[in-house]
C-alpha cells in the first residue's frame, strides 16, 4: 500500500453536509451499552466466491474465482516496483505465486506476450524460499518445480535464524523469529534489486518505488493461535492474497490452476517437529529430516499421505520421539509388530527412541503447548498473542465487561462522526494480513473503553465492503490498511497506519478520547495497558 494521504488533525467533519442531518444526537454517557446496530455483510473479495452457483465447483467458477483473485492482487499491489512472494512450495503459497505471477510476472500490459523479461536481473515478480537447515532438501526440490511450472523465478536466499539464541530456545516463539528473520531478508534482498537496477527519479513516484511482500496464509491460519509467524506479517505488512480461504478451498482453486502439487502433504518447516523446550539446533533438524527419510522409504509413505517424527523431548543423547501418520494407517505400526520395530531401528540410528504411534494432528505439539499453558479463563487465549505482539509489552489481562467490537458500515460512521461522538473506527480490508492480526487487539481496547468510559465506541469498518465505504475512506484519505482514527467532536485527533498492540491502542485512547480523571483511574486499575510501549506501529 502507498503512503496515506494526509487529514490533517483537526479538520472538521461538517454536520450540514451529512446526508444524515436530523437524524441523530450525541449519545450521553450509558446510552453507549445499546451498541450502534451492526450490518453483517458478505464481504466481496473476491466476489465470485460468494455466487450460489449450485452445490458443485465447475471448472468454469473456478477459473473466475481465480481470475477475480488476479485482479484483487493486482489492485492491492498496483504501483509497487517488485513483487515478492515468500514461497515454500506447498500448495498455499504456490496458489499466491500463481496469482501474483499472473497479476504482474508478465510486465507492462503492452508486453503481455514477452516473459522473457522474467528471466533477467530485475524480474518483477519472484518467489523466494529461505533456505536453512529448517527446510527439508526434498521440500526445497518441490518448491523448485512448482516454481518452474508457474513460470516465476525462484531466489534460494539463506536465512540465519539460527543464529538467534530465541529460536534455537524453542520456547513458543520461534515461528516469530524465523518469519522475522525471512520477511527482513526478502525485503533486503529485493530493495537492494531494485535499487541496482533503477534509480529513483522524478517520473517515478514515491510511493511506487517499494516491494510488496506476499505470503500463504490462509483463512485456517487466522484461527491458529500457535502460529505466531503471523505477527511478524504483521509487523512487515506481509499481504495475503488467500487469507480469505480455508484449507479446502485453496486446494481447490490449485488444482484448477493446474499446480503439480494442489493434493500434497503439507510439509511445514522441521523446527515445527519438536516440543517446545528441545532445542532447534541444526543437528536436531538435521536428525529430524533424516529420519522422517528413513520412515517415508520404510513404510512407503506416499506423496499426500501426512507423515511426522515429533522430538516430544530429549535426555542427553537420546531424543523421545513419537511418530504420527494419517488414522488408517496407524494400525500398521502398532507396538510389538514389525512394522514398529523397524521404525524404531531407523529411529534408533538418528539417536531416536520410538515411544509412540498417533493419528496425524497438524501443529500437535505447538497445539498442545497452547491448551498445556491455558488456566480457567476462557478468556486469556484471546489475549496470548498481545503479550507476543512486540516483544516489550506485557501480558494483557482479561476484561469482565463485554466490551463488544462494532462493526460499522459507512453510515454508521457518517453518523457518529456528523453527531460529534467520541469514538475509534479501524478501516481494513478482508484480504489484509495484518488487519486480522490487529482484530484482537481492537477487541481488547474495546473491552478497555467499555470498563472505563463507556461513551467511547471503538469499530471496525470494511473499506471495501461496498461503494459507500470505499467513497468514506477516499474522502477521508485512508489509503493504507489497516488505518485506525480516533474521533473527537467531528474532528479526528489522531490516526496510525499499521498494527499496534492492545497496550498501545489504550494509551493512545486514553490521552486522546478520556477525560483526565477517568484516564488516571485506568491507568491505576488496569497497570498492564500502560506499560512502557512504543506508539509506532510496526
């Protein structure tokens, strides 16, 4: 996205020029527990996804999700000199550098038939894979298959997250780091590119000299609390062209754009093997990858058949391991057949001792961390990932009041805005990677503002559900996503481009929208939202 285009603070919103005058009144404090009612709309991104075309997936409704797909893309990053997917090879990010090839790999649109462009020292449009001992050889072969099938060219960048004494830790957050540590190269890698090959001048633009990043993540992801790589999307405004679309549905949209490997295994990093507290050193990855070799030859373990070896923990040079294979095939390896002991002494040779044989669970062990660590509060899993947001803000505790997040449409806002109301409105987007990530932190600032000052509304608003809201965001120069606005009186005080932790969003709320004396009661009641934060987005 391009930079914001500047509302200063302090401009007005004129109530006579509302097409909602007479209609509405500022809300006294109280009046604000009956929220502002709330528009559930099927949002359109992309909008042949929501035709009721009948029960089944023809080809020809698929092939215009995809070209809709295309074309959202290419909005999304119209302007940008490099395109950048982070590729893995699996079927997510293959199905993103499908469209993003398709949205930009192929140039100017006067030189539609050329691709002999790509193949040059400043392509477009690329995939990337980091290469470390994280990533298994066989999957790095697959990545460069598919990448030559799509047409993309591949950039094998080295990565050195295990250089970080973090993630080699393995306590919970090593999935942070190690995206961290991708997206900075990535984004290093193809600014120092493009910047090799084309100074910056006066015809081109500002805003169109920076690289769009892009990743796999797709709507099961959103609702994973252990995939904590999300955040660091987050903080390096990653875009995520599926975010939109479950497991099922991204497989079904590969396997129309004709990817080899739309029905494969997933095949996740191998660090995602071991149980928090074994430490990712390169020879226990190493080890990991050798023996999951050794399994796939032993019991020919196919292609799209899920198979793990989980490092549950380690006792000097010996590594408890349990194996994991899809439900019908776990009779196979059952205790005291043969099947098991030959497992166990291909395990045996990789320092592996064998303990047990389970029905696959995608994240099993990251999964089981999660529910290990929860106590009796509901609650407190919606606010993991706040502690985890940046690495300086604490622990947010739960807010009894319900507190609900709004979501408004752009009469809504006209209204609050035209009758003075005191409130915080997020736009975003549904296909913006980090505006999910920011959801939960909107929630708990709205759980906050609930508990203190029930005057203040905080909503989120889709700038794209419809013309109206499209026409809103334009007038008041949102052009970046996620955007929040804090509003006062018909003026704005303040907006931030980016996504901010819950702490952060408080302390702004609080010396923006409260009145002293209730803001000085929040900080004493709720100490945890005023923890020393940086107010910068990432």
């Amino acid at each position: 996205m391009g930079a914001a285009r500047a509302f200063p603070a302090g401009t007005a919103t004129r109530a006579d020029a509302s097409p909602f005058r007479g209609r509405h009144r500022r809300l006294t404090r109280g009046e604000r527990r009956r929220p502002l009612p709330t528009t559930t709309k099927v949002l359109a991104r992309p909008p042949i996804a929501e035709e009721a075309a009948g029960d089944g997936d023809d080809d020809a409704r698929l092939a215009r999700e995809l070209e809709a797909m295309v074309e959202s893309t290419r909005a999304a990053g119209a302007g940008a000199r490099m395109h950048v997917v982070a590729f893995s090879g699996g079927v997510d990010s293959s199905l993103v550098a499908h469209v993003v090839h398709r949205a930009f790999g192929a140039g100017d649109d006067d030189d539609d038939d050329d691709d002999d462009d790509l193949s040059g020292a400043s392509p477009r449009c690329v995939a990337a894979i980091g290469v470390s001992p994280s990533l298994p050889q066989s999957q790095l072969q697959i990545a460069r298959d598919v990448a030559a099938h799509i047409g993309i060219p591949l950039w094998e960048l080295p990565t050195n997250e295990g250089d970080i004494p973090e993630y080699v830790a393995n306590d919970g957050e090593s999935c942070a780091h190690c995206k961290n540590t991708l997206y900075s190269t990535l984004r290093a890698v193809a600014a120092a590119a493009t910047d090799s090959t084309a100074a910056p001048s006066d015809a081109v633009p500002p805003a169109a000299q920076h690289v769009v990043l892009y990743n796999g993540t797709n709507a099961d992801d959103l609702k994973d609390p252990s995939r904590l790589g999300i955040l660091a999307a987050a903080h390096h405004r990653v875009e995520s062209p599926a975010c939109r679309l479950d497991k099922t549905r991204v497989r079904r949209l590969a396997r129309a754009a004709g990817l080899p490997n739309w029905n494969l295994a997933a095949a996740p990093c191998l660090r995602s093997r071991l149980a928090p507290g074994v430490r990712a050193t390169s020879g226990q990855l190493e080890a990991v990858e050798a023996a999951e070799a050794a399994v796939r030859v032993a019991l020919n373990v196919g292609p799209t058949e899920n198979m793990r070896v989980r490092v549950m923990s380690r006792a000097g040079d010996v590594a408890l391991a349990t194996l994991e294979l899809d439900a019908s095939r776990v009779e196979e390896v059952a205790v005291g057949g043969d099947a098991f002991d030959v497992v166990s002494a291909e395990l045996g040779k990789r320092g592996m001792w064998l303990s047990d044989v389970r029905a696959f669970e995608s994240g099993s062990v990251a999964k089981r961390s999660v529910a290990d660590g929860d106590d009796d509060d509901d609650d407190d899993g919606a606010f993991a990932w706040s502690s985890l947001f940046l690495r300086f803000a604490p622990s947010v505790a739960s807010f009894e009041a319900p507190g609900p997040l709004e979501r408004w449409d752009a009469e809504q806002c006209e209204i609050a805005m035209a009758g003075g109301e005191v409130f915080v409105v997020s736009f975003g987007t549904t296909w913006c990677g980090p505006c999910h990530v920011l959801e939960p932190e909107l929630e708990t600032l709205a759980r906050f503002a609930w508990e203190f000052d029930d005057s203040i509304a905080v909503a989120k608003l889709d700038a794209e559900a419809s013309p109206a809201e499209a026409a809103l965001a334009e007038r008041l120069g949102v052009d970046a996503y996620p955007t929040t606005v804090w509003m006062r009186g018909g003026r704005e005080a303040h907006r931030v481009e980016g996504a901010l932790p819950a702490a952060a969003l408080a302390q702004l709320t609080a010396s923006l929208l409260m009145d002293g004396e209730v803001a000085e009661v929040a900080r004493v009641t709720r100490p945890e939202m005023f923890a020393p934060t940086p107010l910068e987005p990432f």
